[in-house]
C-alpha cells in the first residue's frame, strides 16, 4: 500500500512538472526566436553554440531552414531528459563534468553585459556616467563648480577626462560580467534543478535591472542594451522558493484555477493585503514569471533580515588611503568592495574599480552590524568575543564614510535607494564617529561641522526644487533658507550652487517678503532709522539680499529702545552710520568669564577653544598692549556705513563720525572678547569686523579684525587705511 502511494506520489510530481516544463518551454521557445536573424541563423553567441552542441550530440534537424526546428533541437538537446539525477540523466547532461550550461559560461555572459566594442555606443554609455555623476554634483551644491571649470558638457571635456568614463563603463561592465557568471556557476552546479529550467532563469535575468521592492511592491525595473548596472543579487534561498512557487502553481487542483488579473489583485489589496499576496503569487507562479517571484521571494528574504540589522552592534572598519596604482591600493581596494558585494547598498564602492577611485583618494571607514540571527554567537555579546569572531558575524555594512585630502566627503547609508541615506537609529553611531570616541582615544574627523551643514543644506534646497516643482507653499522657514536671510547656503562645492538662483528667478519676491514678515506693512521698518514702538520686524532688501528681524522675539524686543536711541542720534547728527540689524539685531551683548581673558596669552588660547574650526591669531599681536576690560559684560554695535562711500573711505572719518554718535572703536581685548563670546564673527561669508582702535606695531598703524579666512577663522589685522569695502563692519561700545 505505502509503495502504490509512493507511486502515485511519483506520478503526481511527474505531471507538475511536464506542466510547468511545457510552460516555460513556450517562454523559452520565444526568446530563442528573437535571437534567431532574418534568415534564421542564430544571433545569439551561446544559442549558436548550445545549437551546434546538440547537432554534434546526434540530434537531428527535421529541416535546417525551419526556425521553430533550430529552437527545439536546442530545447531538446537541453531536456534529453528532464528529471536529473538518473544514471541516463549524468551520460546526456554531462561532459567532462560541465552542464550544457556551465559550457556556455562564457558566451552567455559576453552576450548579457554591455556590448561597448561600437565606439560610438561606447562614447554614449561614458557620456551617460558623466551626467549621471554631474547630476551627483548638483545635489551636492557643486554645480557652480562645474560651470567655472566648464566641465557642465560632456563636448567640454578631453581626451584624458574622457578616458576616465570610458573606463568606469568598462568597469561597470566587469561588474556586469561577474554577477552573470555567478549565477550561470550556481544553477549549473545545484542538481535539483532540471536543465530546461536552469536555462529559463538565465534567460529571464536577462531583461531584469533594478531591484525596485516597496511595500507591496515587488519588481525589477527594465534592463535594455543602455543599462548599466549589475545583474539581480543571488540568493539561493530565494531561488528554491520560486521553484517549489511554481510547481506548486501546477498540482491538478491548481491547474484548474483561472489567473487572477492585475485588476483582481488591486481591488483585493483595498481590503486584504495578504489575500492580494496570495493572488499576486498565483498569478505569476501560474504565468512563470521569474522577475516578479524571485523579486517577491528576494524582499522577504530582505524582511527577514531586519532582525539582524534591528541590531546596531557592530563594529568599524578603516581601509586605509593607498598610492595610485600600486598594488596595496588594488589588495585594499579588493577587501573593501568584496565585503559589500551583495549587501544591496547601492553604494558604487561594490564596484573594485570605483573603491581604487576612493581610496586614492582618501581613507575609508565602513561600519558593519551583526549578521548572526541564524548562528551560534547570535545573542553573545561582541566585546566576549575575539576580534576575529567580531569580523566574522559583524558583516552587514550600514555607513560609509569617504574622506578626500583628509576631510569628509560623503556619508552614506543604506536607505532610500539611489539616495543612500542614513537610517534613524545609525546617526548617532555615525556622529559619534566623525566627532571622535575621546574614551576609546580618537581624534575627531576633520571637516565635520561643514559635512553636517553642507549635508543639510543641499537637503533642504532639493526639498525646496521638489516643493516649487510641485506649486507647494513655502513656509517663512523655507523663505528664510532660501534667501540666505540668517545662515549663508553651503554646498560641497568651491563655488555658489547656481541652483539658488534658478529657484529664486522662479520666486515673486516681494510676496515672499510679506511670507518672511508675516505681519503688517505698517509694522514693518525698512530702515533702521525708521525702527519705533510699534515694530514688529525690520526687513530692508537690497535686491541681492534680505535682512530681516524679528522683534516679536524676546530677546530683540529688548534692543529697540536702544536702537530708538541710535536712530535719534543718527538723524540729530546726520550721520551716514547705520547698525548691521542682520547680525544679532545690531546690538550684541558680550557677557564673559573674566579668567578666560586675565591675560594676552589666556585670551588667545580661550580664543582658540572657542569653535572647534581651525584658528589664526596673527603674530603681530603678542606684541600689542593687552588689558583686561572692567567687569564681565559690554555691548557692541555694529555699523556699516555703505550708505556714505566717501566716509567708508576713511578711517579718520569713521572715527569721527563715531564720536558725533557717543561711541567709540573697540580695542584688541574687546575684539577678543567677541570672537570668544560669539565666533560666529569669525566665521560670516561675505563681511568681516573691524575695531577701529590704533596700534603702531612694526613701524606701521594696525586695527585688530575678525574675519573668515580660507577654513580658518582668525583675529587678524588691518592697515589704518582708506578704501574700506561694502563688506566691512564697524564694531564700537558706547563711551
């Protein structure tokens, strides 16, 4: 009895699979034919081969011209017999311990990946990389720099530059090549699997390209003969799930059941997603379509990798910066992209050629978490284990960090695709590396306060494209960022990002300046002379830049009568000064600890503790008098006074017409005491602050200065001179 069930059993798996062999027989059957040429000779270099490989196994050709009769000599020289494992099986499928496959390793392969032999397509696959990094730059704020290099064409660029894009596609193409090839070496070496159906997967990977999973969204994007990127990752897992899919899909009672349609499947899904999943799956199981199974079988599988990354103990990794060319650079280069390959970052280090690029460049850390659910050390502590043991299971990389000329360059994740953004629960593992673990004794990353602000700025300004793009609202924050109202926009460029001014030509001004104010036109004060009781902000457009205040906010409020004092002396006195209202209202306050600055050499150092930005003092000024001010706070004011070139143009008249207004310049102490207390008068673009107290140092007549050098804030100096600049700014304390 348990024998005639076990026949019977047989027979029942026999019939599934002659259905689904005949299904995917006819998918297959089709692609041949596209690969056979107008006069039905083969196009395709491992079916010219295969075909060749079946008229040599004895296999006869009915009638030589017939294309249905070239496919199916093919087919059959691939099903001989379609239950592998049999002793008839090994002598057919078999030879020199190769499949038919596993033979055609090469040829399928070289066939698969980009063909670049056309040097016309070649140039328009690297043309292609070019703007697809020059796209990478712009979101980057680097597109001023672009333009000024005039490398925004890809006509623009010369031999030598072009070389490099036509190596990245050869590279790429590499990529191509080895992810193929590793697939044809599995299924030709897995003997579950019969022949006809090892083929189908290659033939099928053959139109798939990106992976594109979302919730309830399981697919590959296209591939054409345009596409660069490599072929779908391997999961053997993944891979035995769709088989038992689709044989299952063709059991008696199955084979009975109409296909859901697409239709179907969305109606279901508005009141159950996991019955939509069920149609989905026999859908797609009944019609063997490969892409859409193994892309629904490859997101579970991702699903149940959460588990590992839900873990955020893991461990760094440094690939150190190599010399250009060498060997270690290659060994290096090698180690990093292997332990990424597979991992679906989208990070272009996966690629060897790429990661040779980076660390030429600069050093490289990679942060790995545990990838243990399923082996022994899950639930083992990493610090109880060898640092050999913490590599082993400590293999899923989650942040990269690239350096350039010793600097961070980019930080990425492994969210949101293309984007590679961090995930939440990685920025502070990713902060606290960059800003240096003191107890472990790292020093911080250079270039880290600019990384973060860089990398929020660009974020926030594609926020805004995408908002104008769509005829969103900005909000007043929105307005305030975009005309650089309180912080300068900084992008990775050298050069102002040109997309700033593309958004604001796209802007009606004088509405977003009613949206920044957000009150009425009476309460608005144009001109710090016309500021009185009932203001509410102080706006004044330059037509290139917006200052705003708001004196609805406490701590401005409390400067009004002041600057109502100021403005009646200004009128009184007819003077040209008026307070910089954009910096800090134009009254700060300097509130500080009086053993900070008990001596010169104090002051200087508290001086250089201040910002963790680089400083500069110049020299000159361990030579100057140094006194500590009385008590512990003072206010300056800051004034410009572009309203009157010719008293911007001397320093005697500015002297002068600061005594008219009872004030005076600041002096070395006092200027010092502003950088400490306040260093973001050492660190504003496009101004720079002078204290107008004379010093005769070396024979000449200094002024002590603030000002953003290079990457360098710095107290340096200037000449008592004529001819000061639109960008200076005057600080004085009353008398």
């Amino acid at each position: 009895m348990e024998s005639t069930n076990q026949a019977s059993q047989q027979e029942l798996q026999r019939q599934q699979e002659d259905a689904l062999h005949n299904t995917i027989t006819m998918i297959v059957s089709g692609y041949l034919k596209n690969n056979l040429d107008k006069n039905n000779n083969p196009s395709s270099s491992h079916f010219t081969k295969g075909l060749q490989k079946s008229i040599e196994s004895g296999i006869q050709l009915k009638n030589p011209n017939s294309k249905d009769a070239k496919v199916n000599a093919f087919l059959k020289y691939l099903n001989k017999n379609k239950r592998e494992g049999s002793e008839e099986s090994e002598s057919h499928l078999h030879e020199g311990n190769e499949t038919p496959l596993l033979g055609l390793t090469h040829e399928i392969a070289e066939d698969f990946a980009i063909d670049i032999t056309n040097k016309q397509k070649l140039d328009h696959l690297a043309e292609a990389v070019f703007q697809s990094e020059i796209d990478i730059l712009i979101k980057r704020g680097q597109g001023g720099d672009i333009e000024a290099q005039g490398l925004n064409s890809w006509n623009n660029l010369n031999d030598e530059q072009k070389e490099r894009y036509y190596h990245n596609v050869e590279a790429k193409r590499k990529e191509q090549v080895r992810s193929i090839e590793g697939w044809i070496k599995y299924v030709s070496n897995e003997n579950t699997y019969p022949s006809w159906y090892k083929y189908f997967i290659i033939t099928s990977l053959r139109s798939m390209g990106v992976e594109q999973f979302e919730l309830g969204t399981y697919t590959y994007g296209g591939r054409d003969d345009k596409t660069l990127f490599r072929f779908p990752t391997l999961n053997p897992a993944a891979l035995a799930k769709v088989y038992d899919r689709m044989l299952l899909a063709y059991t008696e009672e199955n084979r009975k059941k109409t296909v859901p349609t697409k239709y179907e499947i969305q109606n279901t899904a508005k009141s159950s997603i996991d019955e939509a999943e069920q149609l989905f799956l026999e859908k797609y199981a009944k019609e063997a379509n490969f892409s859409q199974l193994y892309a629904y079988e490859l997101s579970k599988y991702k699903e149940r990798t959460i588990e590992s990354k839900r873990s955020t103990e893991g461990l760094w990794v440094k690939y150190n910066q190599q010399e250009a060319g060498s060997r270690e650079l290659r060994e290096e280069a090698k180690r990093l992209s292997d332990s990424l390959l597979d991992k679906g970052t989208m990070w272009c280090t996966e690629g060897t050629n790429f990661s040779e690029d980076q660390l030429a460049g600069g050093d490289f850390y990679v942060y790995y978490t545990r990838e243990d659910v399923d082996k022994d050390t899950y639930g083992i502590s990493l610090e109880d284990m060898t640092g050999e043991e913490q590599r082993d299971v400590c293999t899923m990389p989650r942040i990269a960090i690239k350096m350039y000329n010793g600097r961070i360059n980019e930080l990425r994740g492994i969210v949101g695709g293309k984007e590679q953004d961090l995930e939440p629960e990685m920025l502070e593992i990713a902060r606290a590396k960059y800003e240096g673990d003191k107890e472990k004794g790292e020093e911080p990353l250079d270039g880290k306060e600019e990384y973060e602000k860089k990398a929020r700025d660009m974020k926030q300004l594609l926020t805004l494209i995408q908002k104008q793009e769509k005829g969103a609202v900005f909000t007043q924050e929105d307005l305030l960022f975009l005309y650089e109202v309180n912080t300068t926009i900084e992008g990775f460029g050298h050069n102002r990002d040109p997309r700033i001014e593309i958004l604001l030509e796209q802007r009606n001004r004088q509405e977003d300046i009613q949206t920044i104010c957000n009150c009425e036109p009476q309460c608005i004060a144009h001109d710090s002379t016309l500021i009185n009781e009932n203001t509410k902000v102080f706006c004044e457009d330059t037509g290139k830049k917006i200052t705003f205040v708001d004196f609805r906010l406490e701590a401005n409020k409390k400067k009004i009568p002041q600057l109502l004092e100021l403005a009646q002396k200004i009128k009184e006195s007819g003077s040209p000064a008026r307070p910089d209202i954009g910096m800090l209202g134009g009254i700060v306050g300097c509130t500080f600890d009086r053993e900070q600055v008990k001596d010169r050499e104090t002051a200087f150092k508290s001086f250089e503790k201040a910002d963790t930005t680089p400083p500069y003092i110049w020299p000159g000024w361990n030579n100057a008098k140094f006194e500590t001010p009385e008590g512990n706070h003072f206010e300056t004011i800051v004034l410009s006074y572009n309203k009157d070139p010719n008293t911007r143009n001397s320093s005697d008249k500015i002297v002068a017409d600061m005594d008219k207004l009872g004030l005076r310049p600041l002096t070395l102490e006092e200027m010092t005491i502003v950088a400490i207390t306040h260093p973001e008068f050492t660190k504003t673009s496009g101004k720079y602050f002078v204290g107008l107290t004379k010093y005769s140092l070396g024979g000449d007549s200094r002024v002590p200065s603030l000002r953003w050098i290079g990457d360098k804030r710095s107290l340096n100096w200037d000449g008592w001179r004529s001819g000061w600049s639109g960008g200076n700014r005057f600080l004085c304390a009353r008398k």
